[in-house]
C-alpha cells in the first residue's frame, strides 16, 4: 500500500471515530437528562423550502428556540426538490445547538416518487406477496427500496460530513395500519423492514452519524409485536394523538423502553406540565408543525415554555 492511500485509510478512520464520538456525546446527554428534564421541540413539514416556519412561529410566540429542531425529506415534487434547503436548515439549527430529528414519509416502492397523501402513503398497502419481495434481498422491490435509500442517504452523508448527529425516524408508526409500510405485526412484518433499512444505512452507506427511533402510535396495546430488536434502535418514541397521555399508557411503555431514552415524538396537544411531572422520562415532545397552533393556546405554549423542566435551544450544552 502506497503512502498515498495509508493517509487517506488513516483520515477515513479518524472522521469515523470523531463521529462516533459525537454520537456518544448526544446519546450520553439524553441518557443525562432522562428523568430530570425535558427538550422543547417542534416539527417543520411543507413546505421544504422554508423549512423553520414552526419552529420561528414557536420563537415569535416565546422569545425561546425549541431545543429540538425536526424536519422531513416528505413525498411531493415540490418538498423533493427542496431537501437540500431542508438538509441546510438542519445544519444550521445544529451548528446553533439544536438538537435533529429527521423524518422520512416514502413513498410505496412499488410506486415512483412524487406519490400523493390518500391513496399513496395511506391506502396504497403492498399485497402479502410483495411484501415478501420486498423483504427479500436482491428482489425487484427490494433493489427499488434501496435505490429509494440511497437518494436519502446521499442527504444523510452530507450531514455527516458536517459533523451533524441526527435522530432518525423512519417507518414511523409503526402499527398505524392506513400506512404502506404499517400494521404488519411480527416478525416479518414492518419491524423487519425497519432492519433492513438499519443495516442498508449502517452497514452498507456508513452512516455512523444516526440516532436510531422507533416509534409507535397510542392506537393499539401490542407494541412488543413492532420491536425491531432492542440492538436496531436508540430512542423509544410514542406519538399521542389520542389518549396517549393518560398515566396508562406511559406505565405500559416503560418496560418497553427499558434505560433507553423515550419521547413523545408526536403531539398535536401539547403535555401540561403536570403530565411531564407524573411522566418524567420523556425526553422531548414534538408537536406537528401547524398542529402546534391550531391544537394549543398561546398562553399554554408560553406557559409549557416557562416551566423549569423544559430545556430550550439556549440552554443546550453545544456540541
């Protein structure tokens, strides 16, 4: 081996210890504060190409940044061509002391992207048999799926390149059967498309720079029937949208997570804080971009915002 290609081994091989670094930095941080205190965070959706609209309306509403800046690589032609102006935001946020949460609504591998709402992500369900095929390595949807990844992970790397650590939420409600990839319990089911798509980011693209989420909806009791492994994921989150906070539900979560850090990745109503108090373990709580303001006062957003457990942007110890 010439020396040429020594130092190149030996840069790639620091790059990737400084970014596991990082990671082991923000996992120990959500390790830190699970049980004591709790991050402000906001989702961002459509458009893509003003990619901080809720998380500035949070701002203008309470003087404070959320802690937790989440954006989306989304499914229409419009929000495709803008994921690099999202993928700027994220580094920007990050480079400021946000935490990142990126989301990923894909479009059905059987169907081409851009692909509509209703049908296309809900009521577009692949058959038993293409299922298969689409869990089967080297199939025909099984290539397509991965083509489908590496045009995320090319936006994923350039994260990394940026030093950026990002939780990852992919396949997100998991037994939300009206999505294509949702309601297939088991372990064929949707939690092994969730490996499959682990190991194809990890393995083969390099991206070391991910938090792994799993997520679920407070819709059904059978969670264990969605575990992709306790090895495939970092950060437990529960979406609420029903009754998901009702004291009977994060009692039933807790074993699930075990230690591992848990957050409410969704909400339309935000927690009060009497719930983060008699539910102290969530790490963060994420409302759904405009949901934030058509589902809340303004009054609560500043008082959830003031009380002393929550942890925003400015209070972030930098990374």
């Amino acid at each position: 081996m010439n020396k040429g290609k020594i130092t190149l081994l030996m840069m790639l091989l620091l790059v990737a210890s400084s970014m596991s670094a990082q990671k082991s930095k923000v996992m120990d941080y959500l390790y830190e504060i699970s049980g004591k205190k709790t991050l402000a965070g906001q989702h961002n959706k459509e458009p893509n190409a003003d990619p901080d609209r809720w998380t500035e309306f949070i701002y203008e509403t309470t003087g404070k940044y959320p802690a937790l800046w989440s954006g989306d690589f989304l499914f229409q032609q419009d929000n495709i061509d803008e994921r690099a102006t999202m993928i700027a935001e994220a580094k920007e946020q990050w480079d400021n002391g946000a935490m990142i949460n990126l989301m990923w609504h894909a479009c059905p591998p059987d169907q081409g992207e851009p692909c509509g709402w209703d049908p296309g992500l809900l009521n577009a369900q692949l058959t038993d048999e293409q299922w298969l095929e689409l869990t089967t390595d080297g199939t025909k949807l099984n290539q397509a799926w991965k083509k489908r990844m590496d045009e995320i992970a090319v936006y994923l790397q350039d994260l990394k390149d940026h030093g950026v650590v990002a939780m990852f939420r992919p396949l997100h409600e998991m037994n939300q059967g009206l999505f294509w990839w949702g309601g297939r319990p088991g372990a064929e089911g949707t939690a092994k498309l969730y490996r499959i798509t682990h190991d194809y980011f990890t393995d083969v693209k390099g991206l070391d720079n991910l938090i792994w989420v799993w997520d679920m909806q407070d819709m059904s009791w059978d969670f264990e029937e969605y575990n992709p492994g306790d090895e495939y994921w970092d950060v437990f989150a529960f979406d609420v949208y029903d009754q998901g906070f009702d004291q009977k539900w994060y009692e039933y979560i807790l074993p699930i997570a075990g230690d591992k850090p848990m957050a409410i990745g969704e909400c339309s109503k935000l927690p009060t804080s009497a719930h983060l108090k008699a539910q102290p373990r969530w790490i963060f709580f994420m409302p759904w971009a405009e949901l934030v303001k058509e589902s809340n006062s303004i009054d609560d957003i500043k008082k959830l915002y003031k009380n002393k457990r929550i942890v925003t942007r400015d209070e972030m110890p930098g990374w």
